[in-house]
C-alpha cells in the first residue's frame, strides 16, 4: 500500500502450490543465486483480477523522515521566530 500516494493494490488470485520433488525444473529456475537454502514448495499466484482502490478512504501516512524533510521551512522559521522572541525579551528586561 502507498500510503503517501493514496493507492493501493487489490489482487484477486488462485495460488498454486508446488512441493518441490514434484516440480524441481521450477525449484531451480526460482533458485537465488549465492543464497543458501533448502526450497521445499512454491506457491504461484495465478492472477485472476486486480484493481487499483480510490484514494478517497486512505489516509496518508508519512515517515517521521518525511515530515521532518516537508516541514524543514516551518522548523527554520519558528527557530528564528523564538530567538528573535528571546532577544527582544532580553532588551525587554534591561
């Protein structure tokens, strides 16, 4: 789901599953290279639909990264605001 972008994915599919004595041309075409494990099944999604969702009931969600870079403006500005706020409350009190 893309929560930033508002979209998701929906997938209607029939699964397929394969164990690996009985299909082992797939098992070593499925095989990643350099990686060290023992396939015991597969399961292979056979894709019946799909649709992309309307937008209008996901709620955006960000990471804090994000927030953070999209507010970055807002943060420099309030850091400016509060020391200039400082400053005049130290002339203030002299």
């Amino acid at each position: 789901m893309g929560y930033a972008n508002r979209s998701r994915l929906k997938i209607y599919a029939r699964i397929e599953v394969n164990k690996a004595k009985d299909r082992p041309e797939l098992m070593e075409k499925l095989r990643v290279p350099g990686y060290d494990a023992t396939l015991e099944r597969t399961m292979l999604l056979h894709i019946e639909a799909f649709d992309w969702n309307c937008p209008q009931h996901i709620t955006s969600r960000f990471t804090m990264e994000e927030i953070q870079a999209m507010n970055a403006l807002l943060y420099e500005h309030v850091a400016k605001l509060e020391s200039e706020l400082a400053r005049l409350r130290q002339v203030q009190t002299n």
